[in-house]
C-alpha cells in the first residue's frame, strides 16, 4: 500500500469536484471595455512624470558631480 501524503498548501485541480469556483463572476457577465484616449492620456502623463524624475535625478548626479570634481581639485 502507498500512503500518499497531501500537503497543506497543496492545490489540486479538479475539474468534477468544481475547484475553479473563484473563476466564476457573480452578477453581470459583461466585457470589461478600454477606453482608449483615457488609456492614453494615463500612459502619456506616466511617461511625463517619469522624464522629469530621470531629468531631476540625472541633474542632481551631474550638481554632486560637480562639487566634489571642483573640491578635488582645490586640495
């Protein structure tokens, strides 16, 4: 005899006993549409926002840079 053990995170799919209940929606089946220039202008201030981060954070690098290239010169 083989005494197969479960473990307790162990999932087990099946498809008889009805395991995919969290698949099923409740209510309403409708498709989730996009709105596409809503997507857009979300997508375009994103990139916006993460140009000036870099640029803030490129000119911070190159302003540190600077001072410590012009203290090293001065001693």
């Amino acid at each position: 005899m083989l005494n197969v053990m479960k473990f307790r995170g162990q999932v087990v799919f099946d498809i008889q006993k009805d395991k995919f209940k969290y698949l099923h929606r409740e209510g309403v089946n409708t498709k989730n549409r996009v709105d596409i220039v809503d997507l857009n202008k979300r997508l375009n201030e994103a990139k916006k926002i993460s140009f000036y981060n870099n640029a803030k954070i490129i000119f911070a690098s190159c302003l540190l840079l600077g001072v410590v290239a012009l203290l090293s010169t001065k001693f």
